[in-house]
C-alpha cells in the first residue's frame, strides 16, 4: 500500500493536479484519458492516513502517480497498519 509521506505537506499535491474535497476531507485528482470524462478514473488520498487510493477500472494509469514517487512524496507502508 502507498501512503504521502508524513512529512509532506497537502499543500505539495496542488502541483501535480490534486485538489482537496472538504465533504470528505481527501485529496482527489479525476483523471481523464482518452476523452473520458466519468467519474471512475481518479486518485483519492486521505487527509486522514495519507493512503493513496486509485480508482482505475481500465488498468491505464497517467503519470500522476509515477510523478509523485519521482518526487520521493510517497513510501510504502504494510496494511496491517491501518486495518
């Protein structure tokens, strides 16, 4: 599982497309390929845990999430942790 690191701030993810939704408190980026313009395909990380979740039905990813790695924003963590 992927998480934000802890010593990241929110703020950071405003560069590479994130914006935050307070109704849930989470970071999310839609994320449209190909003309796609539903709601399936996004990135949602916890303001909470920091988890990144990905939302993708297709199997095809953006560079969003290789981007963030890229920058060392993001560590792996075992999900015992947080369930």
């Amino acid at each position: 599982m992927l998480k934000i690191k802890d010593n990241i701030d929110f703020a950071e993810l405003y560069n590479y497309g994130f914006k935050f939704r307070a109704e849930d408190n989470h970071m999310v980026k839609k994320v449209y390929l190909n003309n796609d313009n539903d709601d399936k395909n996004f990135y949602k990380i916890s303001m909470a845990t920091r988890i990144i979740e990905l939302s993708r039905l297709d199997g095809e990813l953006d560079n969003t999430l290789f981007d963030l790695i890229k920058a060392d924003l993001v560590e792996e963590v075992n999900k015992d942790v947080w369930f």
